[in-house]
C-alpha cells in the first residue's frame, strides 16, 4: 500500500540537512506551510537556501527562520512587502545574500527544473540591471537572456485536500507557486489542510498529481492571516 | 518647481486618470493592472462592459474587494489585497500564469512608473542602488509580455521633475515596451518616431506642457 501521510513534523523533515535548498510556495501569507517551515528551526538545519517568492511577514513561519539566522542565502522576486521587516533588517546589516529574480522567471526557472530543461531563454529582463552578466542571444532579431533552472533539495507546499497518493488540490489563491515547486523539490513534503480517502478527489480536478509527493502531513489550520 | 500662481488649469486626479484609461479598454480585452492608480481603474469600467482582469498570482476574471463580512482569507491580488472572484473566473498556477503574460495572451498591462522615456523605455521597480532590499515582482515580465503596455503616472515628481523624459536615469524596468502614457496633465502615444500627444488637460497650452516633459512632444 502507498502511504505518504507522515504523522509528526520530524518525520516529514526527516533527513534535511543543513547547506540545502529549500523551496516554499506561497504568495504573501496565503498558501504557504508554516508548520513545515516552524519545523525546520526546531530541526535545527542552517545554511539554508531559501527560494520563496516573498521574504515572510510579521514574525512566523519564513520570518521567523530567517530571524533565527537559518538562511545564508534568499532567491525571491518581491521581498519587500508590508510587514516583512526581518527581511530588511538583516539586508540592511548584511547579513543575508539576495538574489533578486523576476516573478514569472522565478516560476518558470522552477517549471524547467521539475520539466527536465536545464535552462532557457527569456524576454524578462532584457537590457535591466538583472540581466547583467548573463548570456544574451538573438532569436528572430530579438534578445533574450538564458536563465537556468532552479532545483530544490526538498520543496514545501501547501495543499487543501490531498490524499494517500499525494493527489493534491489548492484553495484560490493560495495555489500560486505551490504546483510548480512540488515538481522542482528532489524531496517534496505537503502541508495539508484536509484529508480525503484515495478515490474521493475527482481525476478531472486533481491539480498536483501523486507523483511529485513524497510526504504529507495533516494540519488544519484554518485561515491564513495578514 | 512650476509656479502654480496664474495658472489656467487643474491636473486631473487619481480617480480621474483612472476613468480616462478605463475609457479607453474596449469590452473583451484581458487586462494586468499594477499597484497604485492602475489599481483604481478596475472599478471604473462599468459593469456592462465585460474586461476581464488576470493577477499575477493566478487569477483570471478578478473582480472588486469584498464588504469587510465577506472577506475571503485565501483570495488575494497581487498586492495581497483581498478581492472576489466574477462568473467565469479561474484559477491557475505561478508558472501558467507568467506563461500567460509573457506568451503575449494578455491585451493590456497598466503600470505606475517613475519615468519613461520617448523611446517606450520604462523605468518602475528600483530608484537607488542600496537604500533598501530591492523588490521587482512581475513588473519585469508584465511590461515585455503584454500586447500593450500602458502607463498612468503623475505628470511630474513632487520636488518638480518631469517623469516623461528623453532617457530614463533609474534602472530600466524593460526597453521600448511602453505604448501609451495617461499623467495628470496629458496622454501620449509612444511611436517608432516619438510620443505623440492624443489629450491635453484643458487650459493647458501645448508650450506650457512642453515646459513640464522632457522628451519632445510631437502634436498634430
């Protein structure tokens, strides 16, 4: 039998380890897997990279680890938001390097990483300050930058309804980059609000296919906040 | 600085910039609006006449903000501003979503600017190099994606600078992507040859609107 619920956070981060990668989906304080995230500054893992389109909020779930000095490096489109304060203190001293991607080419170099294509190019960024230093080429007499894609050691996502296969559904906004990180993470571990029986979610609205997962764990949280 | 004292007119305000883009977006178009003043236009298209706005975040057919009983948590825009959903709306991932804009599918993008310049160039996402951790969001992916790039911006900076200039000095958001320009003062299509004025703002002479723009206006 195919059994991917874990029952307690250690065992959905078992075997993270410090210097790794870790992608969290997310768009501001909807869809993203606190519990996973709180898990990983008990675990105890630094070094950390993190890829997450913001930089955290408030003082929780990505915020928090990185107050907790766990994350050596950021890649992230929009890291000042509202609120996101840790963020910035740590940037103003120093103490966190950023690397600063465009929205859709974040996505789209996490979409290649999990499709099998190492890199590819893109009309973002021609000719600003974030295409410096990287391969220009000429296509059809217009440039493009070569972006690579984006792997993660081990992805967070957070799912609405997910079943023992890893079959996963999302709630309005808060699919945003869950999906696409869930194919990018060599291990990926969900965060799910509800779960259902193998069978109960229809094949047609599936939007994750088990084949991404690798753990999920229960946590019904409610609604997000901020 | 302008000097205000004899002056024949008034600049148009937020609400009345966001009216006369919203004029201009024919029933059918897919419409990206950004943060500030663009934001405001959503809700001066008027009911009837169906444009239906994507965000960034993967909506499609996004609709005004709820009463405050009605907030659902887990709708946001890309402003992570609580919104609704109209008949018809969907949802979809990050990757599809930037696919969308990027693959030219959307008919507009309306974004604020700090400057742009003669040539189409746009410069809205950064103003220094250090002063805070920078931030560009789909701003880069938006203005080089859509079919039409439209920008809504104050005519000129609050210490007196004009914003419409020859050559922008911030960092280029993207290269020759703007089409059309909306200030408070003036509109202006942005052609292969120049910006060529479609409004000005009554009591304003063309010379006087020259005075305030820094790239030369072309006028018929």
């Amino acid at each position: 039998m195919i059994e991917k619920f874990v029952s307690s956070v250690p065992e959905a981060l078992h075997g993270v380890k410090d210097g790794a990668t870790i992608l969290i989906g997310g768009f501001g304080a909807v869809g993203q897997a606190n519990t996973l995230i709180e898990g990983l500054i008990d675990q105890g893992v630094k070094d950390l990279t993190v890829v997450a389109n913001n930089a955290g909020y408030g003082n929780v779930g990505l915020a928090r680890l990185l107050q907790q000095r766990r994350v050596r490096r950021l890649i992230c489109s929009f890291p000042r938001i509202s609120g996101s304060t840790v963020f910035e203190g740590l940037y103003k001293a120093g103490e966190i390097e950023l690397e600063l991607v465009p929205q859709g080419t974040l996505a789209e170099r996490l979409r290649a990483a999990g499709a099998g294509i190492p890199a590819f190019y893109t009309p973002t960024a021609v000719g600003t300050r974030l295409a410096e230093g990287k391969e220009v080429r000429v296509i059809d007499g217009k440039e493009y930058v070569l972006e690579h894609a984006l792997h993660g050691d081990v992805a967070f996502v957070e799912a609405w309804k997910a079943d023992r296969w890893g079959n996963l559904t999302y709630r309005s906004s808060g699919r945003n980059f869950n999906p696409v990180m869930a194919t990018a993470g060599a291990l990926t571990v969900v965060q799910t609000q509800h779960v259902v029986e193998l069978g109960e979610l229809d094949p047609e609205t599936i939007v994750t296919p088990g084949i991404y997962i690798n753990r999920i764990l229960h946590v019904p949280y409610g609604d997000p906040q901020g | 600085m302008m000097d205000d004292t004899h002056k024949t007119w008034t600049p148009l305000s937020r609400k009345e910039m966001a009216a006369r883009v919203a004029a201009d977006i024919p029933e059918g178009w897919v419409v990206n609006l950004g943060i500030g003043v663009p934001t405001l236009v959503a809700d001066m298209v008027p009911a009837t006449r169906e444009v239906v706005f994507h965000s960034e975040n993967g909506l499609l057919g996004m609709g005004p903000a709820p009463s405050p009983d009605a907030i659902d948590r887990w709708l946001v825009n890309a402003g992570k501003q609580h919104v609704t959903m109209v008949s018809g709306g969907s949802y979809f991932h990050h990757a599809d979503s930037f696919a969308m804009i990027r693959g030219r599918h959307l008919d507009l993008c309306v974004l604020g600017a700090f400057e742009v310049a003669a040539n189409g160039d746009i410069a809205n996402w950064t103003t220094s190099a250090d002063e805070t951790a920078p931030a560009v969001g789909g701003a880069m992916d938006l203005a080089v994606g859509a079919k039409r790039l439209w920008v809504v911006m104050d005519h000129m900076t609050k210490d007196g600078r004009a914003k419409v200039v020859e050559t922008c000095r911030f960092p280029l958001t993207a290269r020759g992507a703007v089409t059309r320009i909306y200030t408070n003062f003036a509109e202006f299509d942005v052609n292969a040859d120049g910006l060529h004025l479609r409004h000005v703002i009554d009591g304003m002479s063309l010379e006087e609107l020259q005075s305030y723009t820094e790239a030369k206006i072309i006028a018929h």
